[in-house]
C-alpha cells in the first residue's frame, strides 16, 4: 500500500473535498496517513479566499522541498482554490511540483496522479464542468465517520460580489441532481448518521440553474422524510435567496435546525452597494424579521467585513449598528483585502490603512463577544436539546455536543453516548460555548 498525506486549508467545502480526494485515491491503493515524512503522495488542498493565500500555499511547498530532493519517486500535488487561480505559474516557480488540478477535477485525480508519476510530466488540469456529475462520489457509498457528515449539494456561484474570488476558482453555480441527494442522505441515515450539513457556495440558490429540479426548500422538504436522521443543516447562504418558501421552511420542517448563516458583509448601503451585494439594509432586515416571525428564537450567524475600499468612519459605525440591532449569535469578521481577478482589486483602491482596518476588526470582534456572552447567559438553566458530536476539547472526559442553534455544550459523561440526541440543563456560559448536565433518564424525554 502506499501512503498519502493531504494537507487541507479553508472552509468545510475544501475539508469535503479532502475526503472526496483520499477516496478517489483509494482506487490506486493509497492509504491516508498524518506524516507528509512517510508520504509517496503529498496534496495539498487550497484555499484563496483570505489574504496571503498564495504565500500560505508557496510556504508550505517550501518546506517539502528536501522531502522530495530525498525521494524523488515522491509525488507533490496542489489542489483547491489556489491551483485553480495560478494554475501553471504554480508550475513554474516550484520546479519540483509533479501535479496541479483545479477545482472540478477531483473525480479525475487517479488518472492525473498516474500520469505525473510518469517520467517527464507534470499535469495541469483546471477544466470546469456544466454537468454535475463531476460532484459523485467516486464510490457511490458516502463516508461515514461520526454522527455528522457533510453532503455537497451545489458549487459554484452566479453572484459577482466585488471582493469574492468564488466565481473564478469554484466556477457558475451547478446542482447536483435532488435523487441523488436524497439517496445519499438515505443511505448515511441508515448508516447511523444523525445530522447532515448541506454544502455548497450559495447553498439556497440551490436548483436554480437545472430546469425542473426541486427548489431548496423542496429538498429539505424532501430531507425532512428521512427515517433515521434527527438534524439538517446547511451553509452558506445568501440574504437574496432567502425566499419565503425558505422562511416557510424553517417554520414547518421539524429536522431543520433553527439557525442560519447569513452574511451581511457590511451594515452601510453604500458599502454594500460597492460590494454589489445585490440588497440594501432594509430588504435584509425586512428579511430577518419575517424570518424571527415564523420561527422565533431562531439563532443567526454572519460574515462581516472591515476596511473595504473606501470604508469611512461612519459606514464602519453603520456595521456596529448592526450587530447591536441584530443581535448575531456569532460573526466571523474579516479585514479586507484584495483577492486577485475580483472587481474590488480592479477598480478600487485598497485605501483603508491597515492600522485602521486593524483597530476596527478588534471593535466588531470586542463588540460581538459581549453580545454573544449576554446570549449565552440567557440560556443558563434553560433545557437545551444536543446532538453529542465526540470528545470535548477541554479533555478531563468531558464530550463536545451541539443545540440546534449550534451553541456548543460541554458535558460530562460516558463516550458510549456519542451519536445521541440528548436533554441536557445549561449550567455555565462563556461568550464561546455553554457547559451543561446530561439529564437523568427519565427527564430526557421532555428536553
Ligand atoms: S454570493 Fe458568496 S460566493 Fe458568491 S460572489 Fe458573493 S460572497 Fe462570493
């Protein structure tokens, strides 16, 4: 047998595809291994869409240099988002790279790692493709390791937000077929899985593009059917397709969990306008009330960026305001900056002094954590529902479980517990998880 190591950056998409990758390679017989030193195939899977990624990517290819000056039957490749967007010049300013494929081809990778352990070549492929075929799962039998998996329902993405690298790395917006969802979310149901994840870049945008397919609301409907599965999931969205049938949805479907991803960017129309977001302020909080109405309590998550091009002091206050009137559960906030290909980097100046960007991250970060602190504390003494996930990272036998908020709770209790849906009563808070008692037997069939 021989031994692959992938090295993975970025989003739950990109660690999918890592899966997907040690999959697909199982067909040439390489085994997985942590130890890139006893690696015969070392990957590494990209991403491009926060600063520095290109060096992040050139950094580690550096360090694997002499691993290949000793072997030099050792193959290295480089995948993802990056690959995508530098494709040859990969190539040409790593002289002992063996292998670059873009994001569409990992159903392809047998073939190209055969044909650059082969004297003399080095493979580029960057193809993109229509038919969604490309999105199977080589073996046809989804993996399964935990009570959660992830299932890729869509890629790519038909919006053309200024400072969004997406489109040009994961390509147009492609559905995968709904029968074929449904049937490998059957199949990790029976299989033991209690929640799936929902992937995809513009995730409820889904069907849009494939005549006759089910809306994405049709397909949770569809999900909601399944024997066996306790919790569905999705991300990331975008505030446009946010339809009501969508909003309906999370009023209706027991298995859909209350909460939702959805970024706002920025809190100023005119930010959001330069960022051709494709929605004002009002339609997006006209959005989240209608929402709130339908399924009060509902948590909410976002994407903020800092220091856009031409960000003024009162359009970051404006995003301040936002959080204050919405009230996020969690945010990841980002300072901006230019992503190669994209609109911003062509036609804006990055004028925003880094110093500055600097100082208003650590104000919507220092902001959020007081917001999410007095939402966690709200929830002390409260009985929460959790799905146990596996060991908690505090250690000291402690397990690691979720609320259908997607609060983390840390429990005591024993490992056979994992993969269960459980009653527990919330009994401490932090601005990043809540501790909480598994209930006795008889108490969890009201949780
Ligand atoms: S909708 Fe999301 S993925 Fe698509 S361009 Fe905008 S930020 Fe990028």
């Amino acid at each position: 047998m021989k031994k692959l190591y992938i090295q993975t950056y970025g989003c739950q998409m990109n660690q999918h595809d890592s899966e997907r990758i040690a999959r697909v390679l199982q067909r040439l017989d390489y085994l997985p291994t942590d130890c890139a030193e006893e690696a015969d195939l070392i990957l590494l899977n990209t991403c491009s869409v926060r600063d520095k990624a290109e060096q992040k990517v050139y950094s580690a290819l550096g360090r694997w240099r002499e691993l290949k000056q000793k072997r030099k039957d050792l193959i290295i490749g480089v995948g993802g988002c990056v690959a995508q967007q530098e494709g040859e010049e990969l190539l040409r300013r790593v002289p002992y790279l063996d292998l670059v494929f873009g994001t569409h081809n990992i159903h392809r990778l047998d073939q190209l790692v055969t044909e650059a352990a082969a004297p003399g070549r080095r493979p580029v492929e960057l193809g993109f493709y229509q038919d969604p075929s490309y999105m199977e799962d080589p073996e046809g039998r989804p993996q399964v390791s935990g009570p959660k998996a992830f299932v890729t329902i869509m890629q790519g993405c038909n919006k053309v937000c200024s400072f969004c690298i997406v489109p040009y790395v994961r390509g147009r917006e492609v559905s995968r077929p709904s029968e074929k969802i449904i049937s490998e979310v059957r199949e990790l149901a029976r299989r033991g899985v209690r929640e799936v994840l929902l992937l995809g870049q513009n995730v409820n945008s889904y069907g849009k593009t494939s005549a006759g397919e089910l809306s994405f609301a049709g397909l949770l409907g569809e999900l909601n059917g399944i024997e066996g599965l306790a919790r569905i999931r999705f991300t990331t969205s975008h505030p446009q397709d946010l339809s009501p049938e969508l909003i309906e949805a999370y009023a209706t479907l027991d298995l859909l969990c209350e909460h939702l991803h959805l970024p706002v960017q920025s809190g100023s129309d005119a930010v959001l306008r330069r960022m051709r977001r494709g929605y004002g302020l009002s339609e997006y909080l006209s959005r989240i009330e209608r929402l709130r109405e339908r399924c009060p309590g509902i948590a909410l998550s976002t994407d903020i960026i800092v220091g856009f091009p031409g960000e003024t002091e009162a359009e970051f206050r404006a995003t301040l305001e936002i959080l204050q009137r919405v009230e996020y559960d969690e945010i990841f906030a980002f300072s901006f900056s230019p992503r190669p290909q994209t609109v911003a980097a062509k036609i804006y100046p990055d004028d925003v002094p880094s110093e500055v960007k600097k100082r208003r991250l650590e104000m919507v970060l220092d902001l959020q954590q007081e917001i999410s602190l007095r939402a966690n504390r709200e929830r002390l003494g409260c009985v929460e529902e959790i799905l146990l996930e596996g060991p908690s990272k505090l250690g000291q036998g402690q397990l690691m479980g979720r609320t259908r908020s997607n609060r983390i709770v840390n429990v005591m209790g024993p490992k056979g517990l994992v993969g269960e849906v459980i009653g527990v009563r919330i009994t401490g808070a932090s601005a990043n998880s809540l501790t909480g008692e598994l209930l006795k037997i008889e108490q969890r069939e009201v949780a």
